[in-house]
C-alpha cells in the first residue's frame, strides 16, 4: 500500500516535469526564434550582473528572516543555519513541490541535534509570511493595473481565478496534511508540540515576527528588481520598476499552482501575459525568465556543492 502510494507520487511528479518541459518548449517554438535567440546572445554583462547580486542578497537576507523564526533561540550559529538554509533553496529548486525546502531544512537541522517538531510549523510560518506577502504584492498589481487590464476581460479574470486557485490548494494542503495527521497518532502529536511551540514562541517575541515580515518584503522587492536588471540586460529600455516589481509578484504565485514541476513554463506564460501590459515582447519576457532561471540555479547551486563537499571533508 505504502510501496504504491510512493510510486503513484513519483509518477506525479515525473508527470509535472514533463509538462514544464513541455510548455517551455511550445513557448520557444511559438515565439520568433531568432528574436529570441538575438535577446540571449546580446545580453547586458552589467545589467545581468547586478540582478544576480539582488538573487543573492536576497537569499541572505531570506535566511536571516528564516533564522529570526526557525532557529534564533536554538544552539545552531547563523552561519551554520545560513549554509542549510541555502542547500535546503538549492534543492526546493529541483524538487518537484513547494514544501521541499521546508522538508529539507527541517532534516538540516534535526541532523544538528533540533527536535523537528521545534522547527516545522516555525518554517511554515516563514514560508507563510512570503507567500501572505506575494499575495498582498499581486493584490496592489491588480488595484494599479484594473483600468488598463479593464479592456481584457479575460486576463483580470484568469489572474483571479489563478489567485483564488491558489489559496484553495493551500488550504487543500493544509486539510490533507491535518487528515494524515489524524492517522498517525504519534505524528500527530508532534506536530502539536510543534504548533504549541510556534504560538508561544509568535506570542513572545512578535516582534521578530514583525522583522521577518518586513525583511520578507524586501527580499520580494530584491527579487523582483532582479527581473527589472535582467530586462534590461535583454534590451528593455527604461522598464517601471515598481510595475515589474508587482508583476513579478503575480507570475511567481503561480508556481504554488502544482500544475508543473516548481512553475516552470506556467510562471513564463502568465509572465508573458502580464508583462505585455508594460509592452515588454514576449521574446523579451521568455528570454529574461530563461535567464533567470540559470542565474538562479547557478546562485543556489555552486555555494550548495561547496558545503557538500565541505560536510563530506568534515565526516558531518
């Protein structure tokens, strides 16, 4: 039962690889190839330089919002916590589903001798605040750009129903774990303790709650300036930044939609619809995402060796 059950999730998201892969490539092949081709191969050094350095202190930034809730008043430094914080992004990226930095970096740290029933719901809630914050972004997008998408019925209609969308499989997510819960007894009780431990660690200290929060919103902004730099990188001439900022907000929800592997080729096609708004081509839009997509890879995955390869020296 157990063996199928596994085979039946692996089966899925083989599944949703595939029909990233498969979107991205109808994308290439819709799109003028050698407008395309022209964007990657004519882009910015300078401009694609700096929206790295946003990716990166982004992500610092990003694992100092997550030590101020997961593990400030543990034994675990922040610099330890920084580098499982940065594997625990660098894997979430390849895995398929939402959760699986949370997973990872809860294993992080039980492995550093914490409870995980101390750690989970402490990293859902900062996994939380991020996605409350893209949601109050993508909400601002919509109030500021209602007059120009009134004319498109159809895209302010998608664009709520993809956020609607959203907040039902979450709370799908939350029901289905809650159910599972309730089967395992011995689980359940630790994700009580792990509850009970959240609610008093946020009534506390709230005030670090209040930090992450807003360092949270400054990571999002970082990110979104990220694609203002590589738009211009690709030949975008003076983008709004705080349109792009909102936008990106947007398209990055939908990869909480477990449609394709992480978003991919879903986030491209709402980038493609939303940033069209801005008159940006969508060459220009498909070729920044691609872009962005290796930098990011690259940013996660080159400290990430590092470490392995540093925690294998160790014997850790």
């Amino acid at each position: 039962m157990i063996r199928n059950h596994a085979g039946n999730v692996t089966h899925s998201k083989f599944l949703r690889v595939v029909a990233g892969l498969t979107i991205i490539a109808v994308l290439i092949f819709s799109v003028d190839g050698e407008v395309l081709l022209s964007h990657l191969t004519h882009l910015n050094p300078e401009y694609l330089l700096y929206g790295a350095l946003c990716i990166v202190i982004a992500t610092l930034l990003g694992g100092f919002n997550a030590y101020l809730v997961v593990a400030i008043d543990s034994t675990v430094s922040f610099g330890r916590f920084l580098s499982f914080y940065w594997f625990s992004w660098a894997l979430g990226l390849v895995v398929p589903g939402q959760v699986g930095d949370v997973a990872s970096l809860t294993y992080l740290m039980k492995r550093a001798g914490i409870e995980w029933s101390k750690i989970m719901a402490r990293a859902v809630l900062d996994k939380s605040i991020s996605f409350l914050v893209m949601v109050m972004l993508a909400g601002i997008a919509l109030l500021r750009f209602s007059e120009q998408i009134e004319t498109e019925t159809g895209t302010i209609v998608w664009t709520a129903a993809a956020v609607l969308t959203i907040a039902a499989i979450v709370l799908y997510l939350v029901r289905n774990v809650l159910l599972h819960a309730a089967r395992e007894s011995a689980w359940l009780g630790k994700v009580r303790t792990s509850f009970r431990d959240l609610a008093t660690f946020v009534s506390g200290k709230p005030w670090l709650v209040g930090i992450n929060l807003v360092g949270t919103t400054l990571k999002i902004l970082l990110i979104g300036t990220a694609y203002w730099f590589v738009f211009q990188a690709g030949g975008a001439q003076d983008p709004p930044w705080l349109e792009v900022v909102l936008l990106v907000a947007v398209s990055s929800l939908v990869a909480y939609i477990p449609i394709s592997f992480n978003g991919l080729g879903t986030v491209e096609v709402t980038g493609i619809l939303l940033f069209s708004l801005l008159g940006l081509g969508e060459e220009l839009v498909l070729s920044s995402y691609l872009v962005l997509r290796l930098t990011v890879l690259i940013i996660a995955w080159a400290p990430s060796l590092l470490i392995l390869l540093l925690s294998g020296k160790d014997g850790r």
